[in-house]
C-alpha cells in the first residue's frame, strides 16, 4: 500500500478516535463533577484531551513521515503501539458509558409512559450517575495498563517451552537428540539490546544438538539484522545451526527502486545467515549423522496461504530416503495444513513460525485464545495428526505492535524419544 492508502486509512481511525474523546471527556466530567477544587477538574479533563489529541496527532505526524521504502521503524511502531493502547482504552470506556446511557434512555422513556410529559423545562433523560464513569475508569483501566506491560516488559519476556516428542521409527542414536528453535526474530523492531541478549542467552543456556531458525530474520531490509549479528551468532550447536527465509525476508512489503535492488537485498540477507553461522536451506535436505546412524534435515523456502509461495516440498525432498526419519523447516504453518500433512512421503516433524501468536491473547491450563486463531488453525505450540506432528513457534519478537501480552516471546527446546 503507497504512504497515500496509509494517510487516508489513519485520518478515518483519527476521526473516529476523536468521536471517542469527545463521549469519553463527557464521561470525566461526570466522575469529577463533585470535586471541590476547579483548576483540579481543569487538569483532569484537559490533560486528557492534550494527551489523547496529542497521541492521535503522533499518529499522523508520524505516519506523514512514513516511507514505503524503508517500511515501519521503532519508532513508527511505537507510535502506532501508543494510538492502539489508547485507542482500545477509549472503547472499553465508551462501552460502559454507552450502557449507563442506554438504561437512562429507557428509564426516561418508561418515566415519559408512565407520567406523561414532562413539565416544562425538564430534561427527558435522568442525570449520569457519577458511579457509572467509575465502572467506566476501572474497566478501562485493564487494557490500558495491560498494553503498557505488553509494550514496556512484555516483548521482552521470554519463555521457554519444552516439548518431549516420541517416536516409533525414531533411530536409536537419535533417542533424547535436543533441538533448539527460535522463530520470527524481526530485528528491524527492536529497541533493547540488553534484552535480546537476554532471550540468546536462555537459548544457549539449554545446550541443544541442533539450533534451527524459522524464518522472518527482519522486518524488510538485510541492514535490520546487522547491529545483532555477533549476538545472534553466539547460538551453536554441536550438530550446526540451520535456518530458513520467511515472508518478510523477501523484502515484498516496501518498495524499492529497481528490481535489481530487492533481489541484491535478498542475496545480502542470504549471507547474513553466513556470517550468523547459520546454513541457510533453500529447498533442499542434508543428512544428520550420529553413531553411524542419519536423520534428514529439509528446509523449504516461504510457503503461506495469502503469502508468498515459492518454497517446493518436492524439490526439498529430492534424494530423502523415503524410509528415513525427517525433520522440516517451513515457516508458514498453513504449509503444513495444505501441503505436509497429505504429503505422500511422511514428514515426521515440521517446525514452523509465522504467526506471533498474534502477540496477544490468553493462554492458561485448559484454555487458549487468541484473534490469530481466526485466521490459523494451528498457530502456537504443538499438532499432531496421522502420526504427523507441527510444532509452531510463538516467535522471538514482535512486529507492528511493539508489544506482547499473555502470548509471550518464545524459545522452544524439542528432545526426540525412541517410543519403546
């Protein structure tokens, strides 16, 4: 989409946040409407509108400055991330006011029925309930502080899962084999160093055998990954570190002055897994060995629905013994959904990214949602079906929305078992 189709979306939301702030100032005005102090109204009511105003006015300012050349920066999301916060506090607030209104409408229309008219000069609805804008604050309080976690410690809370897999085909050699996998880095977004170093440092605490990356290393551009480069590196494993291009790795989502110029970023990124230390697979396989013993390795370039699809399965598996035990790496999880699953040679693992978990969402023992799962069937953690199994990553970081709330940053440790 042109910088254009960008302004025109962001003055409609502009617009109707400020429709927002309009019913939610109301609203304060009723909560303080008893206090005794008026420049303390004046401060409440007014800082609100500097805040808000001044946020939605970020917005555009900083969206103005937006190029489609260079994609969303920190500092773009960041902006965005402070709108949405407040945008989604606005609503929460509007709905409960617009419930209390609702109930004095109908009460004056009951009182009307009931009484007939009113006498002159009174007002058909009953006064707003101060109590009512309380309710109004503490609901809206929940989003509010929540995003603010999800923007300042929440991105940035890694978490790692373990997952124990068995399997009855599963050579011996390879019985408690470790992998360790990390997704969706999207350096281009971070804004921590110290912090990135941390979710590396839990990685290489877990001293897998095998490190595997699934894709989506930046947001658009080769140079995002540069300053992280001797960080991201310092992951090794003794059986090496693989890795594979994701959606945003083909530079597809900015513009560029040439097609020359986006196919010499793609081949700039491909050796930025070199200088990581990673072997970049691009539909291919290699064997792993141990104790004379092979496991297959199969790397696909991006296949997605609605995304790019380039990456071939079968050129991947060329030359796999149909016997042997394989492992693959493919980024978009709906891959596996339409290709893998149904493959006539069987797939025994496929790790998988792409969907961030929606970076929101709740996730508590016996219970899961996220608004990603409307659009994925499988997006976050373990699947299984026909003795296939899909393991997706909640992602490293985080993109757009410079947070994370109950879907948290992921480092996943997968050991293999012989099933006996």
């Amino acid at each position: 989409m042109h910088r254009g189709g960008f302004l025109r979306i962001f003055l409609i939301i502009a617009a109707i946040t400020l429709l927002l702030d309009w019913y939610v100032f109301n609203g304060l005005r009723t909560f303080i409407s008893d206090w005794q102090s008026q420049r303390l109204k004046q401060i409440v009511q007014w800082g609100y509108l500097v805040i808000s105003v001044g946020v939605t006015a970020l917005l555009l300012l900083g969206f103005g400055s937006f190029s489609t050349a260079k994609g969303m920066t920190p500092f773009h999301e960041w902006v965005l991330s402070l709108f949405i916060t407040f945008f989604i506090t606005k609503i929460f607030f509007v709905i409960v006011l617009f419930l209390g209104d609702l109930g004095r409408l109908f009460y004056g229309l009951g009182d009307r029925v009931i009484h007939g008219e009113k006498s002159s000069g009174a007002s058909f609805f009953p006064a707003r309930r101060k109590f009512i804008s309380e309710i109004a604050i503490l609901v809206a309080a929940v989003p509010f502080t929540g995003f603010f976690y999800a923007m300042l410690k929440g991105k940035y809370d890694y978490k790692l899962y373990k997952q124990t897999l068995y399997f009855d085909d599963l050579p011996d050699a390879f019985d408690g084999f470790t992998i360790t996998q990390i997704s969706d880095i999207h350096s281009g977004s971070f804004d921590n160093t110290k912090a990135v170093q941390r979710g590396i440092d839990v990685a290489k605490a877990q001293k897998s055998d095998l490190f595997v990356f699934t894709g989506d290393l930046v947001n658009n551009a080769a140079w995002e990954i540069d300053p992280y480069i001797e960080r991201f590196s310092q992951l090794k494993a003794p059986y090496g570190q693989f890795s594979i291009l994701g959606n945003h790795d083909y530079g597809d989502y900015i513009e560029w002055d040439s097609e020359a110029e986006k196919a010499a970023n793609l081949e700039q990124l491909k050796q930025q897994h070199k200088k990581l230390g990673y072997r970049l697979l691009l539909d291919e396989n290699l064997e792993l060995e141990k104790n004379g013993q092979k496991i297959s390795l199969i790397g696909v370039q991006n296949w997605g629905r609605g995304f790019i699809q380039i990456g071939d399965l079968d050129k991947a598996l060329k030359g796999v013994d149909r016997n042997a035990f394989k492992i693959l790496l493919s980024h978009d999880p709906t891959h596996w959904e339409e290709k893998v699953r149904h493959h006539p040679t069987k797939i025994h693992l496929t790790l998988a990214g792409h969907t961030h978990g929606a970076q929101f969402g709740v996730e508590v023992p016996g219970f899961r949602w996220s608004p990603v799962q409307y659009r994925y069937l499988d997006w976050a953690g373990l699947a299984t079906e026909n003795g296939r199994n899909l393991y997706v990553n909640r992602g490293f970081g985080f993109l757009a929305f410079s947070g994370r709330l109950g879907i948290w940053p992921e480092l996943t440790v997968i050991e293999l078992k012989k099933r006996v």
